[in-house]
C-alpha cells in the first residue's frame, strides 16, 4: 500500500536497515510540550525503529492519518478531549494504551502585579477549554474574570510576561517554573497543597489532574512498550531528559500496564 503524506514530517533513521518502522504522530502544536515528549521518543526509539515523525496536529488530522497508515502507529491523547468531537477514534483503551502522565497545572501570575486573582474583571488567560473552571471560580467568589484564549502553555506563559492578561491558568506548568524570577505560582490544580502553592480548591474551583496518554494503534505494542521503558531507564534518554525537567509531573511510564491506565481513568 502506497501511502501519501502531505503534512511535514522528519525521519529519524535507524541504523539497522531490517528494522520496523514506527510512525509517531504529534497530535498538539508545534510549539508545545507534545511537540517536545514527541521529538524525545523519535530520538530514544530510533536505534530500535526505522521512525518518521510527522506534525498532525489535532485529533480529525490525526484518526484520518491512522486510517492511511499501515503500520505501527505511537501518538498522544489529552485528557482534556474527552468528548470532543473527532477524538473518539483516539481515546485511551487497555488494547492501545501505552502509557499515562498526569500533570499538576498552576494559576499564576506576575512578580510585580499586586492585583488579587479574586479581583473583579480580570483577564485570565488559558486554553484547552478551561474557560469552564474559570466561570467556576467566578460564580463562587461572585465576581467576574474574563478568559482569554491562547493556543499553548507557552503562549499563556507569554501572555502575562507581556502584561496581555493578568493570570494565567495552565495545565502545564513548565514555561511557568522556567520563568520562576518574573513569574509566581498562585494555586496548584490539584486537590491538596503542593510545595507550598495551595489548592485551587481553596477558593472553590474544581481540582483539575491533566493527562498525556500515549497510544498505539499496531500488532507490536508489547513490544513497543518494553523498549520504550528500557530507554527511558538510559542515562541520555531525551524522554527521560524532558521528565525530569517537569515540575508537577507524575509519570507512570514504568508501571504495570493496569496501574498506568488506572492513572487515567482516575481523572475522568
């Protein structure tokens, strides 16, 4: 079967001609955390595949490539798309579920910005959807903040370093610890207290444990995961690399295949 790519992808070339070939579909943008944890396992997997890296870029652009390809298929899915429309065919199951990682997102804000979050009219930036959790918030403080949409984590982070916004609300906090000298953590999104940052629920939003769910459409994911957890376990392993860079993450890569997916099932 001849198959035909249009989108841009880069191929991670395994020295071993004989080798499988494994395709590995970034499902977010370009410039985010998928991008990143995508880009790590082309490196640490290329001894062991013939990987071609490919931008797809949402959950539609995604399943309609699953559908062309014949073969071993790695990508992700966000815990946030639960019962978005074109998601369906990527949702988490035992048969492709590789493995989960949560993440502990932040409300944040900048050093110099003495505004309290709980002031009326102020703007929050945010994506995937939170909107919701901010409308939360504002109808238990009875005041009202208004959301402003970014496409990315990064974006967000920019936003309040430019004085776009206010706060930021963010499940993935790794731009916000990178810029801890400008930057200060308000409320964790988890349920309890976490390194002294309180609780979103203290001020009576929802606890929120975000996920990344890699998924594996193929005959070999057995296998597969074997050799993913043998790589992270290398010294120079770029996903092991990224993980550790990760405040707030909590990986379940080496666990036992149903702990792992229990991981995620927990959070919905």
């Amino acid at each position: 079967m001849k198959l035909l790519l249009t989108c841009v992808a880069i191929a991670f070339m395994s020295t071993t001609a004989a080798a499988e070939k494994l395709y590995i579909l970034n499902t977010g943008s370009t410039g985010g955390s998928y991008n990143a944890q995508t880009q790590a396992w082309a490196k640490d997997l290329g001894e062991d595949y013939e990987v071609e890296l490919i931008q797809a870029k949402g959950c539609q652009k995604t399943a309609a490539l699953i559908n062309k390809i014949d073969g071993n298929i790695l990508t992700m899915f966000s815990g946030n798309w639960v019962g978005r429309e074109g998601c369906e065919p990527l949702y988490p199951t035992v048969e492709n579920h590789i493995y989960t990682d949560q993440k502990v997102g932040l409300i944040f804000g900048r050093k110099n910005n003495n505004t309290s979050f709980l002031t009326d009219g102020i703007k929050v930036a945010f994506n995937n959807d939170r909107d919701e959790f901010l409308q939360l918030i504002a109808d238990v403080n009875g005041i009202t903040i208004y959301p402003i949409e970014f496409e990315n984590s990064k974006e967000i982070t920019l936003a309040v370093l430019n004085g776009e916004v206010d706060f930021g609300y963010t499940d993935s906090a790794k731009d916000v610890w990178k810029n801890a000298d400008k930057l200060v953590p308000l409320y964790n999104l988890s349920d309890t207290e976490l390194e002294g940052v309180p609780s979103i629920t203290t001020i009576g939003g929802k606890a929120v444990a975000a996920t990344v769910n890699f998924i594996y459409f193929g005959e070999s994911k057995e296998s597969l995961r074997m050799t993913m957890q043998d790589r992270s376990m290398e010294d120079n392993s770029a996903i092991r690399l990224y993980q550790e860079g990760q405040k707030g993450l909590i990986s379940y890569l080496i666990a036992d295949p149903t702990t792992s997916y229990t991981a995620f099932l927990s959070t919905q």
